[in-house]
C-alpha cells in the first residue's frame, strides 16, 4: 500500500503529511461526525500531541482510537 500526501497549514507553516489511504478515510469520517473541516480537526490533534510524537504518528492514533 502507497502513502497519500497532503498538505496542511498548522500555526501558519505548511506542512506534508504522508499516511495509509484508510488512515485519511477514518479521519475525513471523524472530522465530519465531529462537525469540523479535515484541516480543523488535523490541527487540534497536532496542538493536542506530545512534541515528541511526529504529527503523523499522532493522526494514527487519533484515527485508530476513534474507530474503535
């Protein structure tokens, strides 16, 4: 399985997220039951993480804790 990019602006710097296509769905999903934009809810997940956890490791996370 391949790695989809995309861009993100967190705290005005643009920034490259690359996860599993399935990772993307489960957070598109999240962000629209939760009633948010994607960017919106990557952002709270980013301002939320420890700094020592990259931002994709983070998403995941998020992703698998909120299919479950």
């Amino acid at each position: 399985m391949t790695l989809e990019k995309r861009s993100v602006s967190l705290a005005g710097h643009r920034t490259s997220v690359a996860l599993e296509p399935e990772f993307w769905a489960a957070l598109v999903n999240a962000a629209e039951q939760r009633g948010q934009s994607l960017a919106g809810l990557v952002t709270e997940i980013d301002a939320a993480r420890d700094p020592a956890r990259p931002l994709s490791s983070a998403l995941r996370v998020f992703a698998l804790l909120w299919s479950t």
